[in-house]
C-alpha cells in the first residue's frame, strides 16, 4: 500500500520553544498509527497542525498525494481530516443527532427536517456500531458516549483522516475497549488514524506503526509495531532506560492519621469509613463514576458533608472548606485539570506558589524570589518542559500542565495527608516514574496518601492497600500481599460486586 | 511582526500608544499643556480615578459593581449632614466611611454568600442607594456649614490640590496591593478560575466581600472628596459613574472575563477618559458629541485588546 497521510520537514515554533523541528514521516492507508513522546514532545502541536488549527513555520502535509495548502480547521476539513481533541467538542444542551449535523442542518429554507436529522445519523450510528440513542441529550451521556459522538461526527463528515488526542485518558477500560473495537473497524474502511496516548498497552493493542518524538524531533519511526519493544519504546522516548516504572519499596507504616468515619455527602449517599497510617499509601480503584473522586472532594471539604467527621493525626478537622482542610494538613490535587486545576491567565510561577505562598508571605506580601526559587525547583524536579516559569499555564502542553499543578500541592507545607486523584493522567512514562519516586519519598517521611487511579496497574505497582469502590460504596479493602487483579476488578464490577461467592472478599460497604 | 507592531502590541502598548497621543495633544491643542490645565485635568479624573482602584480588583475577580456612583452620591451627603449635625468633620468623614463600607458589605454579602449575579445585585443596591440618597436629602442639594471642609478639596500638599494626592496614594496603595501582596494574586487567581482557586484554599467567598466592602469604603472617601468641591451633598452626583469607571478599567486592560488586570493600564485608562474630554473642552466641542467620542474611544480600546491577545497567540 502506498503511503497516505505525509509530513514533510515540518516546523513549528512558538516564543522560546522550538515545537516542532524538521519531523518527516508518512502513514499507509488504512493504518491506525501511533505517535508517541515526553510531555511537550509536540505530539498536540503535530495534530493541530494537521488539523489547520495552527499553521507550520515550514514543511508540508500531503493527503493521498496532495500538497495540502488548509489554512484553517475548516480547509482541513474539507480535505477531510478530523481531530478529536482532548476537550471534547458537543454542545451539552443540544441531542447527538443535533450535535452531529451542526454546521449544516438537513432542510429547506431554515426549516430542519427533523425525520432526515434522526434517521441519517441512526445509519450512520448503526454502521459504525455504536449504540447511543440520537435523540439522547449529549449533557446526559457519559464521557465514554460522548467521545463515541465524536467520532460519528468524523464518520458522518466522511474525514479519511482521524486523529485522536489522548482519547482514552478519561474513559473507563471498558469504555476503551469499546472505542478500541471502533477505531478497528474504522482502519478496516481503509481510513487513516493517529492516535496519541501515553499508554504502551493501547500502542500495542492498536497501531499498527508508531512514532516517537523528543523535543520536537523525530527521534523514531516505526513502520512495523510488531518489531519493537516496550523497552525500546520508553528509552526512544525520554533518552534513557527505564527497567521498572513503578519501584516499589515497601516502608514502615505507623501510627493512624487520616481517620475518616461515616463520610457522606450529596453525590456520595452511602457513608463511608477508612483510615490512613503514617508512611501508607492507599489507593482507590474502581470504575468511573464509582464515586472516588466525590470521596476526595468531601474529605477535602470541597462539597459540605451531610454526615461524618474527618481527623488528621487525632484532631477533628473542622468546618469543611479546603482552607480548612489545608491549614490541618489535608491536600487534594484534583482530577480535572482543566476545570478545578489550573488558573488561566496566570504564569507557571503563580500557579504553583498560589496556596504555599502564605508560608513565607509575611503580612500577605509577597517575596518574588522566594516564588521564583519554589517555581524552579519544581520545574526542576517535575521536569517541566518550558522555556521559562513566566509562562503562561495555557501555553504547556497538558501533561505539563498536571505537572504544575502536582508541583502546586508538593510545594505545600507541613502536609499531612495527600490525596491525589489520577496522578498520572497524561504524564508520561518517564516522568510518571519520577512521581511515583516523589509519592515514595513523602510517604516515607510520615505522610500518608491517598492515590485515586482507574489504571488498576498503576494502583497495584505503587501502593500498599488498595480499596475498590463500585456504585458509591467500598466494595473491597485489599492488602498489598492479597493483590490480585481479578479479584480487584471483580470487586470493581457492580454486577458482580454483591456475589459473595467471591473467594476471600472482605465486604465492608455498610 | 515589525517591530513597531511588536512595541504597540506588547505587554506596555498602551502606555505607549498613551505617551504618543499625549505626545500629540500637548503640540497640537493650545493650553493643554499649562500647569492649570494639567491640573484641572487630574481634579476632573479624581473621583474616577479613585474608584477605579476598587472596581479593577472586582473585574479582576469576574464580578461587577454597578452601585458605585450611587454610593458616591450618598457617602458624600451623609457626610455633609453628619457634619452639618454634629458639627464635627470628623465625625462627618466617618459617617460616611461607614456607610460606603456598609453598601460595599451587603453587596458582597449578598453575591458571595447567597450567590446572586453581582450584575443583579449591584443593580439593585445602585437604586436603593440612590433612593436612600434622595429620601434623606428630600431631593435637594444640602449645603455644607463649616467652611473647613471645602478646605478637603481646596487645600494643597505641595502644592498640588489634595484630591489629586489623594488619588495618587490609591494608585499606589492599590497597585502594591495588586502586584505584591497575597490578596492581590488571589484576586487575579479567582478571576482566572474560580474553582481551581477554591481547591487550592483561597477563601473566595471572603475574598470577594472583601472586594466589595473595600469598593463601598473607596467610593466613600471619592464622595467626601466631591461633595468638598461641589461644596455641598448632592443627591443626583456621579449618576453614570459606574459606567466610566468601568470604561477606565476596560480602557487600561482589565479584562471583564477576569483574571488579567494591571494599574498602570488603569492609570492609563483614567487619564486617556480625563483627557479625551479635557481636550473636547479646550476645543469647544459640543457636549453631545462627547459621548459618541467616548465611546469610539472605548470600543478602540477594546479591539486593540483583542488584536493584543491574538499577537500574543493565547489559547482560548
Ligand atoms: N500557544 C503556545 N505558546 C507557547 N508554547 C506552546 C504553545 N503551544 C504549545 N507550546 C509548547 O510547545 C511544546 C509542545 O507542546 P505539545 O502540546 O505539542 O506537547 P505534547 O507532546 O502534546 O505533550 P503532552 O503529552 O503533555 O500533551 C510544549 O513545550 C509547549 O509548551
Ligand atoms: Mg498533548
């Protein structure tokens, strides 16, 4: 087959960094190809401008043997390429049919044809197998859903070309497999995909060639997966080896800090009571919508509680509101980056140093070296790629916004307990391993921590007792000794949950 | 991009753009530059200039104040009458300070703690205030008795009118507040993004009472500071303040969306208004025509802010 989708010597730079240097590659027709690299390697910036979105300094890209010239998105669609970003792209409030034919409405003179805009996209929906009812809301479908509406989306608009940015980073593993079976389905209509993901398993489960880019370069191409190692894959890709991500040191665990009990709140009905030692890291798995993150938020004092008490080493923490929680030593870094994260508009030094600035602010004012030194210390330790600790959140890529945001709570002192919910999203593989060596270290300084994870290899390689939460209750408390993953996911399955057939299951929903 | 471009464009364009109008104006328009022009020109901005200060840090953090001239008007008859009662000025100063803070306090009550749309909010207290002003004055101009308080306005420190030094000090004060201080960042971080700044442990809901009861305090003392030069309280002054006052702000780069303030750019803004009608005036141009300049001058600034954070290739 001859190749497809070509980059020519493409080049990319923005104030103080060179996004993309000279990076040439090509995809046969009918591949689903996978593009891999560090945090700000420029693996969103290569999509945006395959997607028009932002134009390269120079090179060219060439469909089907076709100099492309697209200057907007909107050129780049009409050639027939799709970017399914990250920040999904519906309308909440319009219904999946409406959403699908935005832009260009079946009907005459203004006036919709409402039999046409259901019973087209039913085809299409029907074709492709997805099973999502047109006339549905999209505000009402679960993110799995709505990244399903988007590909339709591609598919109705006939794109030859469909990349998808990180798709997978807020989807349950179900949900991936079912957008997996899509994309399978898509290559054999003989479309083109590139896929961006930080996960090697998808990589392997999925592509069928790769490339690796460091710092803008190309620094592999791959025209056969089947040929490459994981090994290979991370050491092309951050510059080194990288024999075990998770290392995993066992420590000693000590006296109880966090005490929660009989815990609820408006989105979490059922109470619920656990505690963490000194020096423990405990994980919470489960599916999405399990109710992790609505725990967090309400230890943290993020939504007011209807019921329970939280204490740190003893002391109730009272009333519940994050300052609060933080003045008792209580942190959370929260799970959506975009929305309860980052400060838009404010620089990479201001994002880090909001809450432990008050530590070495005397009287409110604030000492800029101080925030400078903090900034770059944790640049330094997270490695954020970025030119200077002056730029604005926005301009980073996404894993190094998380980043920041990660540099945000570690910064903070005399921090009891930390609660992070999916450390991990979007970071890659280098730098998750480095996290996981920060988790360590605070761990074994007498913190304790609560680590909120959907990849169950991750909550099993780093931590030492993982509780499995399904339908917003605790469905299972597991040591580190007793992992196993089965029994985990079977904990985790709400159809199976309440079978107390399960071998050894410690029940403790109340 | 050129480098003339690159310089209005940029972080200070425009201070630059301001010193190049200003550059214009002062050889082209005669008298404009003469010490008493000069000066009536900032006496004229001192009551937007100072209530500038306030409303930067509450578009700053997403919220709105649209009572502000409202509270102007009643701070500065309560103080008249306090003083014209008690007999004592101070007394009279401090009346009105409470009162203004007291606005600027169920304002901020009212928005952060039972969540009500600041624009809703401040459009209700803007008539209440009003109405409270007129009922206590039964409509009608009061007179100021001891002639030590048109000395508020009259006086000089160093020879510059008071008012004027008065105006500098909130520059200052406010400007260190907004750059170098915990409340400052916070106010930007809650503009930015509410939420997020919730989860990290800023106490928004204080943050902006705060913000609201300072607003209500600053028009305070911009109310005092014109009853002394109106010598007397006025129940109908500063009607459409809030309007120029935001214009000054939007003027200086304080973007409505939150987030992104400086008080240079407001400083700016204030004297670009000043200005605008400073010359007018010079030039005998009529009054009606004023507004239509006014506001080009405002919808100028705005398109210029645009082109600034497109050349600055922001994310949305
Ligand atoms: N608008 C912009 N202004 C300045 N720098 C930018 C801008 N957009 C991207 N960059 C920089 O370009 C580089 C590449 O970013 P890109 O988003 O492509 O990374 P990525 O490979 O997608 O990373 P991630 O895995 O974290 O999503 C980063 O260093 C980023 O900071
Ligand atoms: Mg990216």
């Amino acid at each position: 087959m001859q190749d497809f989708l070509e980059f020519k010597a493409i080049s990319k730079g923005y104030p103080g960094v060179q996004a993309l240097a000279d990076v040439s590659f090509s995809v046969k027709k009918g591949a689903v190809h996978g593009l891999m690299g560090e945090n700000g390697a420029g693996k969103s910036t290569l999509i945006r401008v395959l997607s028009g979105d932002q134009s390269a300094d120079t090179g060219e890209i060439r469909i089907d043997g076709q100099l492309q010239h697209y200057r907007s998105v909107r050129d780049a669609f009409d050639a027939g390429v799709i970017v399914i970003h990250q920040e999904l792209q519906l309308v909440p409030e319009l219904t999946v049919a409406e959403n699908l034919w935005l832009g260009r409405f079946p009907g005459k003179a203004g006036v919709i044809d409402r039999s046409r805009l259901v019973g087209v996209v039913k085809e299409k929906l029907a074709e492709i197998g997805i099973d999502i009812d047109p006339t549905a809301k999209v505000a009402s479908l679960s993110i799995g859903e709505r990244q399903m509406v988007e590909i339709a989306k591609a598919v109705m608009a006939d794109a030859r070309v469909i990349a998808l940015d990180e798709p997978t980073s807020s989807l349950s593993s179900r949900e991936s497999e079912i957008l997996f079976t899509l994309i399978d389905r898509l290559r054999a209509q003989g479309k083109v995909i590139l896929y961006v993901s930080h996960r090697l398993d998808e990589i392997f489960r999925l592509c069928d060639s790769l490339t690796v880019l460091r710092d803008g370069k190309l620094a592999a191409h791959h025209p056969e997966i089947a040929q490459i190692t994981r090994e290979q894959i991370i050491a092309e890709m951050v510059g080194r080896e990288i024999s075990n991500i998770w290392g995993f040191r066992p420590r000693e665990r000590g006296a109880v800090r966090l005490e929660v009990k009989d815990l609820a709140g408006r989105k979490l009905r059922t109470p619920i009571s656990f505690s963490v030692r000194q020096g423990e890291i405990l994980g919470f798995f489960g599916l999405i919508g399990a109710g992790r993150s609505e725990m967090a938020r309400l230890v943290y004092g993020a939504d007011s509680r209807s019921q329970g008490t939280v204490s740190v080493d003893g002391a109730t923490v009272t009333p519940d509101s994050p300052p609060h929680s933080i003045r008792s030593g209580i942190v959370l870094c929260p799970e959506d980056r975009k929305f309860d994260g980052i400060v838009q508009g404010r620089n990479i030094e201001e994002n880090m140093a909001i809450s432990s600035r008050r530590h070495f602010s005397p009287f409110g004012i604030l000492q800029p070296k101080k925030e400078a030194e903090l900034a770059d210390r944790f640049i330094a330790k997270l490695r954020v790629r970025t030119p200077s600790r002056k730029q604005e959140i926005v301009n980073l890529s996404g894993g190094n916004q998380q980043k920041v945001i990660l540099g945000r709570w570690l910064s903070e002192q005399g921090v009891k307990v930390l609660i992070i919910d999916e450390p991990t999203r979007g970071i890659d593989v280098g730098a998750k391993s480095e996290i996981y060596e920060i988790l360590y270290e605070l761990a074994g300084q007498g913190m304790a921590i609560v680590v909120i994870s959907s990849e169950l290899p991750e909550v099993m390689g780093i931590t030492d007792r993982i509780m499995v939460m399904c339908q917003g209750r605790v469905a299972a408390d597991i040591e580190r000794a007793d992992f196993d993953e089965r029994r985990i996911l079977a904990a985790a399955l709400p159809d199976v949950a309440n079978a107390s057939e399960l071998p050894n299951q410690q029940v403790q929903s109340r | 991009m050129t480098s003339l471009k690159k310089l209005l464009l940029g972080e200070q364009g425009l201070v630059v753009i301001f010193a190049i109008a200003f550059a214009i104006v002062a050889l082209t328009v005669p008298n404009f530059l003469t010490e008493r022009n000069m000066l009536g020109l900032l006496q004229s901005v001192v009551t937007i200039g100072i209530v500038a200060c306030t409303m930067m840090f509450c578009l700053a953090s997403r919220d709105f104040d649209l009572s502000v001239g409202s509270t102007v008007a009643f701070s500065g008859m309560v103080a008249v009458m306090a003083s014209n009662a008690s007999g004592s000025i101070i007394i009279g100063l401090l009346a009105a300070l409470l009162c203004g803070g007291a606005v600027g306090l169920v304002n901020g009550v009212v928005i952060a703690r039972f969540r009500i749309n600041a624009l809703i909010t401040t459009l209700a207290t803007m008539q209440i205030v009003r109405g409270l002003a007129l009922i206590a004055s039964d409509g009608r101009a009061v007179g100021i008795n001891d002639p030590g308080f048109y000395q508020l306005a009259l006086s000089k420190f160093l020879g510059i009118p008071t008012p004027i030094c008065v105006m500098a000090v909130f520059f200052i004060i406010f400007g260190f507040v907004l750059n170098r201080t915990v409340f400052g960042k916070n106010t930007l971080a809650i503009g930015g993004n509410p939420e997020a700044s919730r989860l990290a442990g800023v106490n928004v809901s204080n943050m902006r009472i705060w913000i609201f009861a300072l607003q209500g305090l600053v028009c305070a003392v911009a109310g005092v500071l014109l009853a002394s030069r109106i010598t007397s309280g006025q129940p109908n002054a500063a009607t459409g303040l809030e309007l120029s006052v935001i214009s000054a702000c939007v003027l200086g780069g304080v973007s409505l969306a939150g987030g992104r303030a400086a008080m240079t750019g407001v400083i700016v803004g204030v004297l670009i208004m000043g200005i605008a009608e400073n010359v007018m005036n010079l030039l005998n141009i009529q009054a009606f025509y004023q507004y239509v300049v006014r506001g080009l001058i405002l919808l100028l600034a705005v398109l210029l802010d645009n082109l600034r954070s497109a050349a600055a290739g922001r994310r949305t």
